[in-house]
C-alpha cells in the first residue's frame, strides 16, 4: 500500500502520537487540575477534592450563565437547524437556475471573518434601534449557526433516496402525509445531526457573543473570559471540565443513539 | 395541469431557501453594507455620531503606519501558523488515513475530539501547562533544573501556540479527507514502475492531497488572522492582532465609525485571500470534511 520504508513510517508514527499528544495533554490537565484539593488553580496537586465542583453549584453567576447557555444554544439549534434543513432540501432536490451562487451565499457567514460579522450586526440592529439584548444574541448565534448546519445536513440528505418520496406519492398519499410519515422520518438523523452541531457551537462561541451580549449577561465562554481576567482559579478548571464533559459526551451520546435507532429500524 | 405542475416545481426549492436566504440577507449581507457606509460617518469629540461622507476614518486607517504595522502583523502570525499546522498536521493526518490499525475509527473520533471542545478552554488551558505554577514550571523546579519559576507565557510565540492548538483540527481534517479519497492503486503502481517510496510519495500522493492541505490552509489562515480572544488570553499587552484593533474600537472606545472602517479592511484582506483560493481551487474542497 501507501507505506513509505520502515524509517519513514515510524517517522509519521512518532509524529502522529506527539500530534496527539500536544491536542490533549493541555485538556487532560484541566480536568486533573479541576480535581485538585489545593485552593491555587495550579500545581502541585495536594489531594484530589470534588469541592470545586461544589463551589461551581454554589456560584449563582456561573449557574446563570450555565442557564443562559442552555436556553441560547437550544433555540438557536432550533431555529438554525429548522431553517438549514429547508435550505439543505431545496439545495439537494432540486436543480435550479443560480444554485452555485446560492450554495456559496449559504455558507457566507463562514467565510466572512466572525468579528466582522459581529460588528455588521450589531452596529445594524443599533442603527434599527434594537437595543442589545438576548434577541440580537439569538440572531446572530442563528446566522453564525447556519452555515455548518448546511453543510452537516446537505452531506447526510444526498444518502437518502428519493424513491422512496416517490413511492408514497404514487401509492395515494398527499404531499403533506408524504413529508411528515416518509420524508420527515428520514431526515431525523440529519436534523439531529444539526441540531447537536448548533447547539454545539453556540455554547462554545465566544467571538461574535463577547459583540453581542447585552451587559450584565453571561454566557459559560464569556464567565470563564471574564475570571481569566483576575487570575485561573480553580473553579475555572472544574467549569472547564464540565463544559468538556457536556460538549463531548452529547455528540457521543447523539452517535450512539443514531447508531441504535438505525440498528433497531434495520432489524 | 402540466404546465401549472412545472411551474408548482419550479417555485418549490424557492419556498424552501426563503427562510434562509432572508436570514442571509437581513442579518449579514445589509448589514455588511450598513458597515461600509457607517465607515464614513464621523463620531464627533462629544461622542455623538455625525452622518455624512466623511473620509476621516479612512484617511487615518490607510495612513497611519501603526494600523498596517498591525495588518502585516497579523498576517504573518496567521502565515506561520498556517505553516506550522501544515507540517505538524500532515504526519498525523497521512498516519489515519493510511495506517492498517484496527482502532482507526477511535482514532478519527480522537481527531474529531477537539472540535466539539471550547475554543476559550483549549485556549485557557495553555496557561496551566506554561503559567509561572503550571506543569513545565512545576517538573523543572522539582528536578531542580531552574530555582525560581520561568515566566514563558504573554508573548508572540504563546499566540501562536494557541492557534495552533486551534486550528490543528481543521488543517488534519482537510488532509485527511483528501488523503483518503486518493485510490491506493496509483501508489501501488508507482511503486512497481520503479519509484523509491518517497518518491511516490512526492510525485503520487502529495500532489493528490494538495486540495486538502489548501482547504485546511485557507482555514487556518483566515480563522487565526481573525482571532481577537487568544492574543488576549495568551498575549501581553503588544501582541494585538487587527481583530483586536476592531474590538477595541467598537466595545471598549466605542468608535462605532472607526471600528467600521477596521473592519471593512479585515473583511477585504481575507476576503480575498478566501476568492483568490476560490478562484483556483473550489469551497466545495471545504464541505467535504463534513460529510
């Protein structure tokens, strides 16, 4: 195959495993460091204590920041995703006049820089008398959002066949009955897949809501911004792992289960 | 009723964009507009916006030597970090695609990791490592290699760093996809007319992966080009990158007209580093890491 000679192989592997290394060591000593007794947020570990974690619970402005994240990242995932799939449909379906220029305009606000699209909305809904507020957030947490939904969902919808639309519809069912018993099923695993995705990167975004958010309104990323400014602390860690923990065992979460859905339909 | 049925077929992928491209349209192509015309507007000493066609803010973005110092700036640290993912990426990226071990699919999932873990975390996280009672601190004080903690974080070098530790992903995935899809037989071949295995890699599979590593180039360079959030959490007080410069106008100065104008050059600069890219090789190169 494409092995290259004994040398050069282990050269690559060596490579491969510092890569990895140098990706996860730094996470990896966040969540230790978030189980460390001592009351500094460093080095060394004096004992291993959850009593970070229990101070997180006790810190009202992390919990509604927790809240406000929460809240944010599930109706932009909604709103988001509800939008993307029509679009990722109509894109995939069917073939119209403009359909490139469409598809590049689709993913726009990727390729814009996210501070300038930060300030374009906000200096705009300003100019519209908006003021901030969690709408403006929302707005632009869906536009942010959009793109990867997009694209996450146009790559799962060219697996799924037509035929099947087409069967129903010749079999006698309207095309309201066809989208929602046959089309809608089958689309679940790709609107989950954007939904999670735009959850995902709602919760973690920091650039464009540091623009946004209205003042005296936290998100997680802007809370552990704003207590980096004093010094790491230990709670920031054990925020850290939590935020770790979630972000990465609900797509994990979300595979597994589409994996289980798929077998038990399968079988 | 055929003639109605084509046209019923014609208006329905329409239906289905609106929702998006009014989305689109509202919230970033006008607004986009707004901010050029904003950037002629003036803000007066008193604080008060003067509308108008002012080309102060112009005048003093093009001419003043400390915003291209900055523009060159950041671009360079955006280049070298491009570079760096590039060469660091690579291996890794050649390693999962080619490599026979059973636990591939852990691997990609391993790749795929950091992706779904916060920018602002992996930022932070640089600090335990290097920060003055962070590990490297910690392990050369206990072997006794350095008496007083060395000061290693707040600078350049740590900027990039964290961008790296950013963008890495992006770069290993691009390559990956492009890795992949490249058919084994041709290195194969190559190998049987006589080719040495670096050599089939040079002429075979590095051409063939050009695409990926473009993709994942142009990603990290305009991801870390526009970053404000790591020279702040990893930088001191002179490494702001332009994306700062921007920041500062509109949040902490509140120069709304000047911040425009900031921000209509960032968007020109790496706007067409993005269209000279999409005029050789295709975005779509791009959306193929998400399927």
């Amino acid at each position: 195959m494409t092995v290259r000679g004994p040398t050069g192989w282990t050269f690559i592997k060596i490579a491969t495993v510092l890569t990895y290394v140098f990706m996860f060591a730094p996470v990896a000593v966040v969540m230790l460091l978030a189980f460390n007794a001592s009351q500094f947020g460093s080095f060394p570990m004096t004992g291993l204590s959850v009593r970070w974690f229990v101070e997180l619970a006790q810190n009202d402005a992390i919990i509604r920041a927790f809240q406000t994240s929460m809240i944010l990242g599930a109706l932009t995932a909604v709103i988001s995703t509800s939008i993307g799939v029509c679009a990722s449909l109509a894109m995939v379906r069917y073939d119209f006049p403009g359909k490139n220029l469409l598809n590049t305009a689709l993913i726009a606000p990727i390729l814009v820089p996210e501070v300038v699209l930060a300030v374009s909305l906000l200096l705009f809904l300003q100019f519209l008398s908006m003021p901030k507020n969690f709408v403006l957030l929302l707005l632009g947490h869906v536009i942010f959002t959009l793109p990867f939904v997009v694209l996450v969902v146009q790559a799962r919808l060219v697996g799924i066949r037509k035929e099947y639309e087409e069967a129903a519809l010749s079999l006698g069912a309207n095309p309201f009955q066809t989208f929602f018993q046959v089309t809608l099923p089958l689309l679940m695993p790709a609107v989950a897949a954007g939904m999670l995705f735009a959850f995902t990167i709602s919760f973690d975004d920091i650039t464009g809501t540091l623009f946004w958010k209205p003042p005296g309104v936290e998100t997680v990323p802007t809370q552990i911004f704003a207590m980096l400014r004093n010094s790491i602390s230990p709670e920031i860690n054990a925020l850290g792992t939590v935020m770790i923990i979630l972000t990465v065992a609900l797509p994990l979460t979300g595979a597994g289960l589409a994996r289980w859905l798929a077998s038990r339909r399968g079988g | 009723m055929a003639v109605s049925d084509a046209h019923t077929r014609d208006m329905r992928p329409w239906a289905l964009l609106s929702p998006a491209l009014t989305a689109i349209t509202l919230l970033l192509a006008i607004p986009t507009c707004f901010v050029i015309v904003y950037s002629f507007w003036l803000r007066t000493a008193a604080g008060d916006e003067q509308v108008g066609f002012y080309l102060d803010n112009w005048i003093e973005v093009l001419s003043d030597p400390f915003y291209r110092d900055i523009l060159l700036y950041t671009l360079k640290i955006g280049l070298i970090t491009t570079v760096c993912c590039a060469l660091m990426g690579y291996p890794a990226a050649y390693f999962i695609a080619f490599s026979k071990m059973r636990n591939k699919a852990f691997l990609l999932l391993l790749l795929m990791l950091p992706f779904w873990i916060s920018y602002i975390i992996r930022t932070m996280s640089w600090i335990n490592i290097l920060g003055v009672s962070g590990a490297v601190n910690y392990v050369l004080q206990s072997l006794g290699i350095v008496a007083e903690p060395i000061q290693m974080l707040y600078n350049e070098a740590t900027v990039i760093l964290g961008l790296i530790h950013f963008l890495l992903p992006f770069m290993v995935l691009n390559i990956y996809v492009s890795l992949e899809g490249i058919d084994p037989n041709l290195n194969a071949a190559a190998r049987s007319l006589g080719s040495t295995p670096f050599q089939a890699f040079r002429e075979v599979t590095l051409p063939l992966s050009l695409p990926g590593l473009a993709a994942g180039s142009l990603l990290c360079f305009v991801l870390g080009s526009g970053t404000y959030i790591t020279p702040i959490v990893l930088g001191g007080p002179g490494d702001g990158m332009f994306a700062n410069l921007i920041y500062d106008a509109i949040i902490t100065q509140l120069n709304w007209p000047l911040g425009s104008a900031l921000s209509i050059v960032l968007l020109i600069v790496l706007g067409s580093v993005v269209l000279l890219y999409n005029r050789y090789l295709s975005l779509g190169q791009i959306s193929k890491g998400f399927g």
